[in-house]
C-alpha cells in the first residue's frame, strides 16, 4: 500500500461500491459488517450472449477456462445444446463461479484462482502443448485468451457476454473509498469523476494494475483485496488506517 503525507480520514467511513454486477449488495453488506457506511453505485451491467453451435470447431476440449461468473449463462445454454462439452476439464478464478460450475456438472480441476493471470500461470504448467481450450469472454475482456495462445495452446474464445456502462445521471456521493470489480469499471469511473481524495480498492490484480494505471486522476492510496470475497474485503476495511501519515 502507498503512503502520501498529508492525507486526511473522513470523519465518517464511507465506501462506494460499484460491484461485481450481480453481487454488489453482498459486498455492500460485508463493508457494514466492518463498520463502514456502504453506498451502491454501479456502473456496469452484464448483457448475457446466447450460445450458438456454429461458433465452436469442435465438441470437446481438454479444458474450459472460466474467469468471469458472467460467462455461466452462456456455458448452462452450450450444454444443454452440446452435452460432451460437461466433460471437460475447468479451470476456474472464483469460488462462485467454480460452486456454479459444480453445480452444472462441470469437475474443477484448476482453482478456483484469485484472477485470471494465476489461472493462466497454472494452466501453463499444467495443459499439454498443443492442447485445446475453450475459453468464454466478455467483449472487453480477451486478454487471458490472447496469453494462452501465445503459451503454443489452441483456444477458441467465443462471446459469451457484453458489458454495458450505465447510463449515470447523479453525481458519485462523497466517500472515504471506492471498491471496484473490473477494469472496466475503473475506466468507467476515472472518465467522469473525482478521485484524488478517495482510496481505491480493487477486487483482485487485474483491477488493482488498472487503478495504477490511471495516473491522470490517481486515487491518493490504492489497495488490492488478498482474495475476491466479501469476507477479504470486510477484513481489508476493518483493518484499513484511515490515519495520516506522519
């Protein structure tokens, strides 16, 4: 974690948590679990895709990759349409996406991972070269695919969802922090809001290198939690010093 001289904590401890889609009042509730006042303010929602056979060359791979819970929708439509596919191998980042794979069918033999880069790191050692992979994505989302075929492995990556950006009229409320999900939500809320007085919280990694990387409206402190669950991002609040450097 960064220090800056002269940062200020709020007189009240307030969060605003943008997501994960679908998920965001469960981490709003850990943040109260914390004491901390939690204020909902998404700013994406997921569009599902539906599944069409014609966007697979084969019916069975060595291994499904999974790194976005949004992409189950699109998978449960692609086994009910081409069943062989349960059979194949799932590495997972996740908990909830990995208990959803579980549950329809799927064995998880990777996982689940804290992000997509220790998937990637632990497929690499373990798929055989030349192995097949399917590996659903969002339209933003394409860069674990592009990593896996750089590794010699052959990877089909079909569209399984959109992220869209909600349409925000009302202004971001004051906070002492705001938790993100996503890169993309990162990128969403740098094009339109203040950030310099806030600490930014990010989800796992690849949202983490995406508040560091928004340098022309960096956030005064940024952290990243140990694991994408609400319990690590109530332990990360509870033990956050909101104390001035010296």
């Amino acid at each position: 974690m960064k220090k800056h001289a002269g940062s200020r904590a709020r007189p009240t401890k307030s969060v605003l948590v943008t997501g994960p889609t679908g998920h965001l009042e469960e981490y709003a509730e850990a943040a109260r679990r914390a004491g901390w006042e939690a204020l909902a303010f998404a700013l994406l929602w997921i569009e599902p895709r539906p599944f069409a056979r014609a966007e697979l060359s084969r019916d069975r791979f060595d291994w499904l990759c999974v790194a976005s819970g949004s992409s189950i929708p699109w998978l449960e439509s692609a086994i009910s349409q081409v069943p062989s596919l349960r059979a194949t191998s799932c590495a997972v980042v996740g908990t909830r996406t990995a208990d959803a794979l579980r549950r329809l069918g799927f064995q998880v033999v990777i996982g689940p991972c804290a992000d997509a880069a220790e998937l990637h790191a632990t497929l690499r050692s373990g798929a055989a070269k030349g192995a097949s992979i399917l590996c659903p994505r969002g339209d933003r989302s394409e860069d674990l695919a592009r990593s896996l075929r750089g590794d010699g492995l052959e990877v089909e990556s079909p569209l399984a969802y959109e992220t869209r950006a909600l349409a925000r009229e009302d202004p971001a409320p004051e906070s002492t922090a705001v938790f993100f999900a996503s890169p993309s939500a990162v990128r969403l809320w740098h094009a339109g809001n203040e950030t310099a007085r806030r600490i930014g919280i990010a989800i796992g990694r690849t949202t983490f290198e995406a508040l560091l990387a928004e340098t022309p409206a960096s956030f005064f402190d940024t952290i990243s939690l140990p694991a994408p669950t609400p319990e690590a991002f109530a332990t990360v609040l509870a033990h956050l010093d909101l104390e001035p450097t010296p």
